[in-house]
C-alpha cells in the first residue's frame, strides 16, 4: 500500500496484491477516496490503467493541487462506497 496523492479533497492509495503462490496473478489497484463526499472507489483493470495512464500525463505538466483534483474529481461520479472510519 503507498499514499500516492492526499490534498484536502482527495486521498489516492495504490494497492498491490501480490499471490506468493501464483506470481502471475499478482493484481492491484487504486483507492480513490472523496473527503468532501465521504465516498471511496476501489478500481482496477482497465479503469485503473486509464486512471494511471492520466495522471502521468498530468504530472508531466507539473500540475496545481487544483488540477490534480479535478482530474481525480473526474471519477468521483462512479464512487458509491459510503466511506466508514472505523
């Protein structure tokens, strides 16, 4: 798990899930929270690959917090996981 992102609206965590016993399957993905809306998503696959794919293209514009987060904000119609603190 690595905190790849965290401003006052949005926390991105990556995920890596690897299979000791089957290397191939090893998988992974993004957890893409939403402070405001109190809402997380979980992506992988593709979705995850396109979300990856913007990002560093994004970064290598050297974008404002406020360009991070509207890209990331461009996901949160997707989110419908209530975010529960535990």
């Amino acid at each position: 798990m690595q905190m790849l992102y965290n401003s006052d609206s949005f926390a991105v965590v990556r995920i890596d899930i690897e299979e000791a016993a089957a290397p191939a399957l090893s998988r992974g993905g993004y957890e893409i929270v939403d402070k405001f809306a109190r809402k997380e998503i979980f992506i992988q696959g593709a979705l995850a690959e396109r979300f990856k794919t913007e990002v560093q293209a994004l970064v290598e514009n050297d974008p404002s917090e406020e360009e991070m987060d509207a890209l990331i904000a461009g996901f949160a119609g997707v989110m419908a996981q209530p975010l529960v603190l535990h």
